[in-house]
C-alpha cells in the first residue's frame, strides 16, 4: 500500500487500522509505549487524540499535551483485540464508547422524568401531607442517579466519562450507593421540612413574588437542594472513581 501525503505531510500506513473506538499500542519516537484507544484523528493539526489506557505518562518537552500526540512522534500503532478479551483494566467497560441502546434508553428515560416529570409530579403531591417532600425525593434520587452514572460534559469543558451498570468495580459499590442516598434523602426531607416550617416567621420580602410567580425564598431552597444534590453525585462519582483504581 502506498503511503498518502496531505499538504506535504506524508500520512504513514499504521493510520489506516487506527479508526476511531480502535484499543492498539502506541509505540513513540522516544521508546515510550502506551495502550490507549483511538478517539479521532486531527487532520488539520496532524494529530491523534487518544484515551490512554495504560497509567503511562509523558513528560518533558515535546510530549504529550493531555490525550492529543503528534503524528510525527508515533513510530507505530497496533492493534489489540476487543476489550472483554483483555485484562483489566483494559477490559473496563466504563472505557467501552460504543452505542448501547438499552443504556440510551434507560438514561433517555431518567432525564426526561427529571426534566419533564418533575412539574407534574409537584402538581400532583403538593396537596397531600409531605407531598412536597415526597416529590423532591422522587425527583432528587433520578437526578442522582442520571449524573452519577451518566457520560456528561460542556462546550470547551472537560467530559466527565460515565460508569456502567455491568461494570465489575461498579457494581460491588451498589449496596453502598443506596445507603449513601437514604442518608441524603433524610438530610434533604429535614433540610425541607425545617425550611418550610420557618417561612411564616421570615421577613415578609421573602415570600414576595416576582413577575414568574417566584420568591426568593423559593430560590434559596432550590439552590440549598442542588447543592445537596451536586455534593452527593460528587462524592458517588469520587468512590466510583477510587472503586476503579483499587479493582484487581
């Protein structure tokens, strides 16, 4: 097979097998080798953007710069067998990109209950004793669920990967997880319940409302909430994290 050559940079053979979602070994100009799958290639930089697997790092001048290497510096790709035919942590379905449609259904499901449900949820429950309560738990547990688990991130940010449900180090940390949110949800009912029985002996600007039908005493709990809710996915997400690293 010839060797291409864009813009009078000549594009070598291994590139052909290093399509993107591809698990190979990279080996550099330097000695350096790295197991790392393959997420896309930059041909306007010349450049390769990888996951890397293997806990090797560059450092020094001329290395790599996060998960993006330049061609010129990789002397050859090949190409490792499928993911569950390796050794872990290789075999890390938390690593797997490809499409699943029952996940993408089910997490489909969760945002649309958080998003959409919610509302109505609140109308149904509000009049019944504790409704609001029994609605905030319903909502703030799929909202848990949905960002610990699920592969999240912003324009210019860092994605945040996800964790899988078949995972061999995620799952052991199930049990954990569930006491983990029973002891969210009653620091949440109490945290509602004492913020509610305290609003008639707020000052009056408090429960003043806006032209959306707001107050500032509802912003305030809602505010207090997702920040109990941020502080509970980042510590599931952290012990996800510490469960991978420890796994043998």
């Amino acid at each position: 097979m010839l060797v291409a050559e864009n813009a009078g940079f000549r594009i070598p053979q291994w590139l052909d097998n290093a399509s993107a979602g591809t698990i190979g070994v990279l080996t550099l100009d330097d000695g350096d080798c790295m197991t790392a799958q393959v997420v896309s290639f930059d041909d306007e930089r010349d450049e390769l953007v990888v996951d890397v697997i293997s806990p090797k790092r560059l450092h020094g001048e001329g290395g790599r710069d996060g998960d993006v290497i330049p061609i010129s510096r990789i002397v050859s790709f090949q190409p490792q067998p499928n993911r569950a035919a390796q050794s872990w942590p290789y075999s890390d379905p938390c690593r797997d990109t490809s499409f699943s449609s029952a996940r993408f259904v089910l997490m489909a499901a969760l945002f649309l209950c958080m998003t959409v449900g919610s509302l109505p949820l609140f109308f149904l429950l509000m009049k019944r004793p504790y409704g609001f309560q029994a609605a905030s738990a319903i909502v703030y547990t799929i909202f848990a669920v949905f960002f610990t688990l699920a592969h999240t991130g912003s324009r210019g940010g860092e994605d945040i990967p996800p964790y899988m449900f078949t995972c061999p180090a995620v799952q052991p940390q199930f049990p954990r997880l569930l006491r983990r949110h029973l002891g969210f949800l009653v620091v949440l009912f109490a945290l509602q319940t004492a913020a509610l029985a305290t609003r008639p002996h707020l000052p009056e600007w408090w429960n003043i409302k806006d032209r959306k039908g707001g107050t500032s005493f509802d912003l305030v709990l809602i505010l207090l909430c997702f920040a109990l809710g941020y502080a509970q996915v980042f510590s599931n997400r952290s012990l996800l994290s510490r469960a991978h690293r420890e796994f043998r």
